[in-house]
C-alpha cells in the first residue's frame, strides 16, 4: 500500500518542482531547489523522498544537457539542444507535480527522459 505524503513534504516538493521551472527565467532559483530536495530528501517519507530522487536527477541530468549545448553552440546544434532541455524541464516538472497532486510517489525517479 502506497504511503500518503505529507502536508508539510507535499509543500517542499512543491516548492522545488516550482524553484525549476522558475529557474528557466532566473537560472539561480534552480539552485536553491536543488540545495532544498537534498537537504529535505533524507528525513522524508517514500513518496517525496521519490520525488527529491527525481528533482535531484533532473537537476544534474539538465546541467548535463546545458554543458553539451554549450559545447555544441558553434556548430549551431547546441540550440537545439537548449530547446530540448527547456521542453524536457518543463515536461519533468509537470508531469512531477501531476504525482504530487495525486499524492503518488514518482514512479520512475531514475528515469534520463520525461518521467
């Protein structure tokens, strides 16, 4: 049987899946999501600690992207690379936050693709 996620929990995860897609204005609010999933993640129950895995992945994997979009810039592929990473964010944090509102772990917390 499924855990419920707390009120408390379900408002930091929230709150970080919101810090990411603000982040794609203001890059620097992605970091402060990333400070709070790991600092909550070891002191919450299965279903956010499902949904911090998920951040914190989403988070590295994304930076990933970046760097290799970066590097490809000159050769005009890394736009497209950018363009990818702002759908793909956006797909994960919704998709995130479609769980949370359910209440359901992340089912696939390790998931490289859209979760």
């Amino acid at each position: 049987m499924e855990q419920a996620v707390s009120t408390k929990a379900a408002g930091n995860v929230r709150l970080v899946y919101i810090l990411y897609l603000v982040g794609l204005v203001v890059g620097v609010t992605a970091l402060v999501g990333l400070v709070m999933a790991y600092i909550n993640k070891g002191d919450s129950d299965s279903v956010a600690a499902s949904h911090y895995r998920f951040q914190i992945r989403t988070f590295w994997i994304g930076l990933l992207m970046m760097v290799i979009g970066v590097i490809t810039t000159p050769i005009i592929l890394g736009w497209f690379v950018f363009l990818f990473w702002t759908i793909w964010l956006i797909i994960r944090c919704v998709k995130g936050l479609n769980y949370l509102e359910k209440g359901l772990a992340h089912p696939e917390p390790a998931t490289w693709m859209f979760g």
